[in-house]
C-alpha cells in the first residue's frame, strides 16, 4: 500500500461505509492552506467515480470584497453562489452548471456541467464553513504543523506568494479555524506534513 493511502485509510473507510449504508455521499476536506486538501480530492477521484468541487473557484468578485465581508470569519469565500450553484442542485440530484471564478483574472471561467454521481467531494479552505457543512455526510480537517506548511507553499508557490500566504491568507483561515470550529466538527482528523 502506497504512503498517501495509507495515511487517508479513515478517510477511505469512511467513503465506503456511507456508499455501503446509504448508497451516496458528500464529503468535504478542509484544512490550512498547503495541508493537501485537493491531492486528498485527487487521490479519492482515482479511485472512486466522483464529482470534485473546489472552494478555490467560489472566492468573492471585485465587488464582493467589502472590509465588511472580511471581517466575517470565512467570508472571503462566496458561500451563497456555492449553495445556490453546487449544493443545491447537488440535493435535487438533476444535472447541472456551475462557473468557477478565477481569482487571477477576476473573471468567470466556462461553465462547468456535472453529471450526479454516487460521491461529491467539496475541497478546499472554508468547504467546513457553518453555512455549508451541514450538507456533509463525511467532514475531514488535514492539520498541518507551521513548518511544514512553510515549506509546501515556498516550494508550490515561490518565496513572493508564500510572503502573502504567511502576512494574509493564513491569518485569516486561523481567525476563520478559531470562531467556526471547523476541526472541532470534522470526524476525521488527519496530521500531515513534510
């Protein structure tokens, strides 16, 4: 068995108990930035037939972004379009669009159609927010240790973005962590690192 299926075993155990019991499920990974939450999401599209959704792709619009909406915990995430676009179509369970938003060129990207499947898995920072994670029949947290992280976004990001990850992301995902709890609602918790 390779490391990374290894280390993810709750996470797998807990996919194939709800697709045995209930014959579909909804899974989010959240977690720090850099913790590996979409090779997480990669790993599980390997081996399960699944829809993947990414929270990257519902960051707020130019004009969404009030120092208002950043001074809610989360809400630098447009959580409303994703429970208009994906979650609710996802419950009525017909085909669907969604438009990722690319935070490079402000800009919506081609629509995106989904075909429903049996699992939906939801990746990315603030996938736990308390508006979304009650749709969830499987919520996973990936801890990361400071050093670590660090070191993964110098090394995918270079030292110029790892400088605003470090001064303004992750304070914000931390502030974010500290008043949803969204850990402490996760039922699978796994440390990662290196």
């Amino acid at each position: 068995m390779q490391a990374a299926y290894a280390l993810f075993l709750p996470v797998f155990a807990g996919i194939d108990r709800l697709l045995a019991r209930q014959g579909q499920a909804m899974v989010a990974i959240e977690g720090g930035s850099a913790s590996g939450k979409t090779s997480l999401a990669a790993l599980l599209a390997r081996v399960y037939d699944c829809n993947v959704f990414h929270m990257d792709d519902f960051f707020l619009q130019a004009h969404q972004r009030t120092p208002e909406r950043y001074q809610e915990p989360g809400g630098n995430v447009d959580y409303e379009r994703f429970e208009q676009e994906v979650q609710k179509p996802l419950r009525e369970g017909g085909a669907f669009s969604y438009r990722p938003f690319d935070c490079q060129t402000m800009a919506f990207r081609d629509w995106v159609p989904v075909t429903p499947r049996a699992l939906n898995i939801v990746e990315g920072a603030y996938s736990l927010h308390p508006r979304l994670a009650k749709v969830y029949d499987l919520r996973v947290f990936l801890q990361i240790d400071k050093i670590s992280q660090a070191a993964r976004i110098l090394k995918r990001n270079g030292p110029a973005l790892q400088q605003r990850f470090l001064g303004e992301w992750i304070p914000l995902e931390e502030a974010y962590f500290a008043v949803t709890g969204a850990k402490a609602r996760a039922q699978v918790v796994v440390e990662v690192g290196g």
